[in-house]
C-alpha cells in the first residue's frame, strides 16, 4: 500500500501546471462552467458596490470584464 501511495505522489508530482495567457487590453466574457451563464452587472449598474450576477449570455457591456494588472 505504501508503495501505491508513494508511486501515485511521485506521479501526481510530475504534472505540470500550464496557466492561459491573459491579455490585459482585451475584454472577456466569463462563463461559469456549470450553469454555462455569464457573469453579468445586475441592470447595466455602474455604482460602487452594484450586484453581480449570472444571467444568460448576451454580450452586452454588462457581461465584459477586463483584467487588471495588481502589480504582483
């Protein structure tokens, strides 16, 4: 049992991460994997602190996301 659990670490060990290249400039539309809905502003809202939601996918302004460099 021992050497199953060493030999299945060893394995998992070797796989390597392979991360997508995100464009700063360019803008997304997030899909959430299960429900296959987008991330959406909740009535076009452009205020601080406005609801986030899924909504079926539009591709209206409320639905693109642009990611930002943190600076990390």
């Amino acid at each position: 049992m021992a050497t199953l659990l060493a030999s299945l670490f060893v394995a998992l060990q070797t796989q390597t991460a392979n991360a997508a290249t995100v464009d700063t400039n360019a803008w997304y539309i997030l899909l959430n994997r299960n429900s296959g809905k987008a991330l959406d502003v909740y009535n076009l809202a452009t205020n601080d602190g406005a609801r986030i939601t899924q909504w079926t996918r539009n591709n209206g302004n409320q639905q693109q996301w642009q990611f930002v460099d943190s600076g990390g």
